[in-house]
C-alpha cells in the first residue's frame, strides 16, 4: 500500500468511527442507579438519569434561581396558600400522550398516593388540585410552602406519562416513560442505560446526541482510566486526590461547582440512653470539638483542597449562609479551656462511628489527631453504612460521621435536622425556639424574611451545635476536551442542552 | 455410570436444603435494616412500613424460609429490593457474564498452568525450575485489585490497546466481548495457573517416579511420548479435581475481578446486593452458586470415571 492510499484509509477510518461516536455521549457514573420511577427512586445518579428522561415543572440555574421547564409562568396568592401555573403546549410524553393540566393532575395525585412513592412529604402541603384550563392549573396549599417551587424542581416535579404509569404500576420504572429530550431505551443492571433522542420534544434542536448511555464505573480510579483511555466521554465524581492527575491530561477538562450538600459529625444529644452522657449533655464539649479541628487544613490534607471548608448546613457561597457566623479558626487553646470548664481538664473520650470506606476514615483520622491535642480522644467505629444508619437512626451512637446531599430549598438541608419532629433527626435535638424560626422560615416566600429566621436559629445552632458541620463537597466532573457546553451546577445534574462532542 | 450420578445427585439434595438455610439465617443476622438502607435519605415511616410489609420483613423468619423457598421451588426467587427486576431475570442477565470470565480465565490459566507445571517437572531442579517457581508463587501473591488497576493503566491508558473495562455481550459482538473480557481473565487466571502449575509439577514428579514410565523408557520411547502419553494422563486425575474445586475459587475471584474492571456479572450483583441488604437478590445468588458448584463436581467425578478405567469396575 503506498503512503497516500494508508493515510486515505487511515482518514476514512478516523472518519467513520468518530461520526459514529459523535452520536453517543457516554457518561461513567460513581454508581447504578435504583428503580428509574421518579416517583419510587432515592438515589443521586437517579436523578443525574432523569435530568435528560423526565423534565420537571421548574428547573433551576446555577446560582438557584426557579425558571421554567414544563410550567412557562407561575404566581402565589397573597396569602401564599394557592399557586396557579400556566403550562407549556408544545410537549408531549414519549408514548403520545399530550402534557397538558390534565397530566399534572395524575402526577401530583400518584406521587401522593401511590403506595410506594417517597415523594409523599415533599408535597404534603398541596391538598387540592384544580384544572383551570387545558394548560393552567392550581394547586391549592394547607400552608404557606417556600419549599415547594424547589420541590418541583426535582423528583417531585418529574412529570410521568399518566397513560404508562396506569398501565404500568409499581413496574414502571422498569421501563419509564416521561417527556424528556431523551426516550428510555434499555437498561441492563449495574452495566448500562441507554437513552435516545425524543425526535417531538419541544426544544430537540438544543440537543446533539443521538443517544446517551450511562454506565455505572463505582472505583474513581477506574473510571477516570476508562475516561483518559477514550472508552468514556465524562465522568462524574472525580476523587479530589486525582485532581492533579486528570488536569495534567491535556485530553482532560476539569469543572467543578461547590455540592448544596455538607458533611460534618452528627452528635447524640438526646437520642435514647446513649445521648446521656457528657457529649450529648454539655454544649462546650461539642463546641470544643468544633475548635479542635482546622477544617481548611481538612481539606488541604484529605481532599487536595478542592473542596470548601464549611461550618453550616449551607456552603459559604450559598446565598444563605449566614456570614455573621464564619469558618472559625483553630482554636485549641479555646477549646482545652472548653472542656476545663465542663470538668474535662484531662481530656474526654469520644466515640464516633465512621462509614468503612476510606474518604470517611481518613477525615476522621486527620479529626482524631486534632482533636487529640486538645485533649479529646476520639476513638474510631467504622461500620459498613447500612449498619451505621440503621445504629444512628435507633440512637445506638455517641457521635456519627455522616453528611447530607443538599437541597435547592435552605429548608431541605436544615428543617428535618434540627427540628424536634425532623424525620431525620437522628441527634434528636430540640429546641422550641429553633423549631418555631425554621418553621417561620418554610413558611414565608420573603426571601429576606427567611433569610432573617435562618441566621436566628443559626445564632443558636452554632451555640448547642448538635452537629459539628465540617466541609462542603465539591462535585468534580472530567470530560474529554473535545465536549463543549457543560455547564456545572451545584445540584450535581448533568444538563445535556447545548452540549456537543467536537470531532478529532 | 447412570447409578453413580444418580446417587451423587441424591447425596448432593440435603447439601443443598443445608445451604440455603444457612444463608437464609446468616443474612438475618447481618446488623442493618434492608429498608432503611433502601431508602437512603428519604424515610418516610409510612413508605418504611409498607415495604416491610410488602417484603413480609415483619413475619417471623421461619415463615420468612418458607414463604422463599416454596416460591423458590416454583422457580420464583423474588424480586429485587432495590431495582423492581426479578431476581431469576437479574441471575439470568449476569450469570453468561460470569460463564464467560470464568471460561476464559480458567483457559488462561490452564493455558500457563498446565505446561508450565509439566515443564518445571521434567526440568526439576533446574534454573528453569525456579524461575517458573517464582514466577507462579508471584501469581499466588500478586493482589487481583492491583494487577488489575495496573494493566489498566498500563494497555488502556497509556498503550491504548484495550478497553479499561466494561463488558459486551457475546451475542453483540463476538470480537470486542472477548477483547474486553482479555484483562479480567487474564488477571483472574494468573492466580489460578499458579495453583495449577504447583499441582501439574507435583502430580508429574510423583508418576515420573513411577515404574510404567521407567519401563516405558526402557522399552525406547521418545521422551515427549513418554511424558505426554504415560506420565501427564495419570497425572491428570488430581488435576481435573483441582480444576473443579478451583471452580469455586474462580466464582469468589470473579467478585473481586468484576468489581475492578466493572463487569456487570454474578460477583458484581452480590457484592452491591450485600450492601444494599438486597435479601432476595443474595439468597437467588448464592442458591444458585451452590447447586452450580455442587454440578461442577459431579461433572468433575464423571470425568475421574472417564480418565481412569479403574473406577469404572467399583
């Protein structure tokens, strides 16, 4: 063969199998997602599926703005207990079916009442549901709910066709169909799920792949190899210890955006017997602790500094963090005399159980080695995290590490947590005070009002400190350098509008 | 012939009753409550209560056995705690998977275990001896994790030769489904072509010694037919045993090798199973692991029936 028939067959052939692969966005993801029933799932690579399968009433942007999906404009009465929605006409589910009033109606009420829905709470508030027209609707509320737009903006938002989840019940997620820019087309278990392009969807034009398929790669280093060896196109969850690595790839961009999320230790203060003692009884040992420890130098040494340092439920970039309580320095001296205040002069033990995965156990050995110069020692527990959920829910803990995803709304990252019925209040904290400023807080639509109530339970939080909040996640995408228009959001989605696979 | 399996079959009944209560039992006993860690971050006591219902968690745990078993014995093995899939579906879909990488690896590794047991016999004592030693005692000490993340980044990322891990089907595409398949079982098959090569070299050396091959020396035989036609076939016996236990070990490698190279197998579906406490899904598995092992013996003792005419009378 001579020179220019090889570089003519070696074009054809680069030509073909990159057109090819254009088509195909891949995308490697930290795990498999659960049952794909917006209505029935709880897992985060869920929803990072769903971005692209279900649209939802209201989407957000990047800085946490509510701005239309499904729904095109929305208002609250005056007394914040009705929300009238007027709908998009041009969309329709992947079977057929019209999206219209209609379609809301049977979402909302199957969300509410279908046996195995987790979205149940997340829209106890509606009590009625009213068609206006074809495509306006009314929600009617018990109460005043700042948290629904936000609400509606993820899972529960996530419109299903009617016609499909009648036909299909509880198995529907087996084969979902909403109205997406990408159609379900097969999924095999822990390996892939195939979406394709939803030829009627109403902005299809913004999309530029064929089919997108996800597949769940759960070792870090595997999927950024599986990245820089071509065989994938993103990947989500890049260990932060890999940072450097992926950034000295010139085939490799790096984006980031700080998680809505926060990770911190989680104390007993009165759940069951275990939380009598010193730690869930006496504010200064926990508040000790929480000057024990340099949580910038946290996460220089654990996690490469990519992540952000934090000591609320909120990021310190969120608009509702509350800036009159900053990141405290490492204080020891403070906190030996913290503990010689509470009759601890020579030191205290704390037990704290870890998940057993090594992101956990290294952040508490690095918290152990602080905290133990100022005459705390902590000892260890790694449990395998079904058992350490299931030990902090029965209050069977002294200390727990354990974090939070994050919401949209300030009130998912804080309400359930610290209130005395919080779900979640696994510290079982409570403080009618705080219980009445973060109910103030989900109820009114006042920004300034909530913002208000917020830094008020704050001044008493960052008091009692139930939980020693520590750092906030950074969500770490890398793709190959050849895709543009990702744009990274705090919620951690991947949004495929806009973005494209350059060839070569 | 017929009356031999049948006995082994019976024999092989109880073992079976005896495994699947134990792992009934021992999954009870694991701390951690499925539906709790089913629903993640959401717990709402309502929908809690309702699965625990649904998945007859609340009933005793001898019913729990039997409600599984009888459907089990109709071939329902449950549903999936945590995807909504039957778990016969799910067993379905991964066990070709696992079929697959373990042929392959057990190819490998009779493919470098075999010969290289056979030549590190008949060159006892020599350079080649040791060097074929250490090499295989380095295939029993190699972690499988290692070798596996460093063949990744040594032919996928930094040659470029083959994919870094995933799977496709046979039925797909024949080629790329073995090619991707080629560095998980090599790395499962290192492993076992060293047991391999250690057994092969000691059941050669003690019919090497023996006097059918002196006499078959005597009488003027080329060495390799000496080798290879009266001194490997009777070492075979302890070798077509060892294959068939390390069946067994292969199926527990796998869960390790899958796990690196994310290969949607058997090993795969158990370990996530465990963690999420997928009871269901568990018990399908090791259920059918257990009789898939207690057939490759029985398979592996018609095989001693066939190689050696002896057992044939008794």
């Amino acid at each position: 063969m001579t020179l220019t028939k090889m570089t003519l067959a070696a074009a054809l052939l680069g030509a073909t199998t990159l057109g090819a692969q254009a088509a195909d966005l891949r995308i490697a993801l930290q795990s498999d997602a659960d049952v794909l029933d917006p209505d029935q799932s709880r897992t985060f690579v869920g929803r990072i599926v769903y971005t692209s399968l279900c649209d939802k009433l209201v989407d957000i942007t990047p800085d946490l703005e509510i701005i239309p999906q499904l729904a095109t404009e929305w208002s609250f009465s005056e007394d914040g207990k009705q929300l009238t929605m007027k709908l998009r006409d041009d969309a329709v589910f992947h079977d057929g079916t019209p999206f219209n009033a209609e379609a809301v109606a049977a979402n909302i009420d199957r969300s509410q009442n279908l046996e195995t829905s987790r979205r149940k709470s997340e829209l106890s508030s509606i009590t009625g549901v009213e068609v206006l027209g074809n495509h306006e609707i009314r929600f009617d509320l018990a109460d005043a709910d700042a948290t629904l737009m936000a609400q509606l903006a993820d899972r529960a938002g996530m419109m299903v066709s009617p016609t499909a989840a009648e036909a299909a019940g509880d198995d529907f997620g087996l084969a979902p169909v909403c109205s997406g820019p990408y159609q379900f087309k097969e999924r095999v278990a822990q390996d892939r799920i195939v979406l394709e392009k939803f030829a009627d969807y109403y902005n299809a034009d913004g999309y530029h792949f064929d089919t997108v398929t996800y597949l769940p790669i759960p070792d870090t280093t595997v999927r950024l190899a599986n990245l820089q060896s071509g065989d994938v196109d993103m990947i989500e969850r890049l260990a932060a210890t890999d940072l450097a690595q992926a950034e000295a790839d010139d085939g490799i961009q790096v984006e980031s955006a700080v998680s809505l999320g926060y990770q911190g230790i989680t104390i007993n203060v009165a759940n069951g017997d275990k939380g009598d003692n010193p730690w869930g009884n006496d504010k200064r040992l926990r508040q000790a602790l929480s000057y024990a420890v340099d949580r910038e130098a946290i996460n220089q040494v654990v996690f490469n500094g990519a992540f952000a340092a934090g000591n609320q439920p909120f990021p310190p970039n969120s608009p509702w963090y509350s800036t009159d309580f900053a990141v405290p320095e490492r204080d020891v001296e403070k906190a030996k005399a913290l503990l010689a205040e509470a009759g601890f002069a020579d030191g205290i033990d704390l037990e704290v159980q870890v998940p057993n995965t090594t992101i956990p156990l290294q952040l508490m050995q690095v918290v152990q080695s602080m905290a133990a110069e100022a005459g705390i020692n902590i000892s260890i527990t790694s449990k395998e995290f079904a058992t350490l959920l299931a030990d902090q829910s029965a209050g069977d803990y002294q200390a727990s590490q354990i974090g939070w995803s994050g919401r949209v709304d300030p009130d998912g990252n804080i309400h359930q947590f610290m209130t005395t019925e919080g779900g979640i209040n696994d510290s079982k904290y409570s403080n009618p005070e705080v219980d009445e400023l973060l109910d103030k807080a989900r109820k009114s639509t006042d920004q300034d009002t909530r913002r208000e109530s917020y830094t008020a339970a704050r001044a008493i939080l960052n008091d009692e400190m139930p939980i020693v909040y520590l750092y906030h996640e950074t969500w770490i995408w890398a793709l190959d350098s050849g895709i543009t228009g990702f744009t990274p959001y705090p919620d951690g989605m991947i949004r495929l509008e806009g973005m494209k696979k350059e060839e070569g | 012939m017929l009356s031999f399996i049948l006995r082994r079959l019976v024999i092989a009944i109880p073992t079976i009753i005896l495994i699947s209560v134990f792992v009934f039992t021992l999954q009870k006993l694991l701390p951690g409550d499925p539906v709790l860690a089913m629903a993640g971050e959401e717990r709402d006591p309502q929908v809690l209560e309702f699965l625990r219902e649904k998945y007859r968690l609340n009933d005793p745990i001898p019913v729990q056995y039997f409600t599984w078993i009888g459907n089990a014995l109709t071939g329902d093995l449950g549903i999936s705690l945590r995807t909504n899939q039957p778990v016969l579906e799910l067993i379905g879909q991964k066990l070709p998977v696992t079929i697959q990488l373990a042929t392959m690896a057990m190819i490998f590794a009779m493919v470098i275990g075999i010969p290289a047991g056979i030549f590190s016999a008949v060159k006892k004592g020599t350079v080649t001896d040791y060097v074929a030693n250490v090499v295989a005692l380095s295939g029993l000490s190699i972690p499988n994790f290692w070798l596996g993340i460093m063949l990744i980044l040594l032919v996928s990322v930094k040659w470029k030769l083959l994919p870094a891990s995933g799977y496709v089907p046979l039925s797909e595409d024949p080629i790329r489904s073995i090619t991707v398949m080629l560095m998980p079982a090599f790395v499962l098959g290192t492993a076992l072509a060293a047991t391999l090569m250690r057994h092969t070299r000691s059941a050669m050396l003690s019919v090497m010694s023996s006097d059918y091959v002196r006499t078959a020396r005597a009488k003027g035989l080329v060495e390799r037919k000496v080798i290879l036609k009266h001194a490997f076939r009777n070492a075979l016996t302890p070798i077509v045993t060892l294959t068939a236990l390390l069946f067994g070990e292969l199926i527990a490698g796998a869960v390790l090798t899958e796990q690196i190279f994310t290969i949607p197998g058997f090993g795969k579906l158990v370990v996530d199973a465990v963690f999420n406490r997928d009871y269901a899904v568990v018990q399908g598995i090791v259920l059918v692991t257990a009789v898939g092992f207690i057939f490759m013996n029985l398979l592996a003792d018609v095989a001693y029936v066939l190689l050696n005419p002896r057992l044939r009378k008794q």
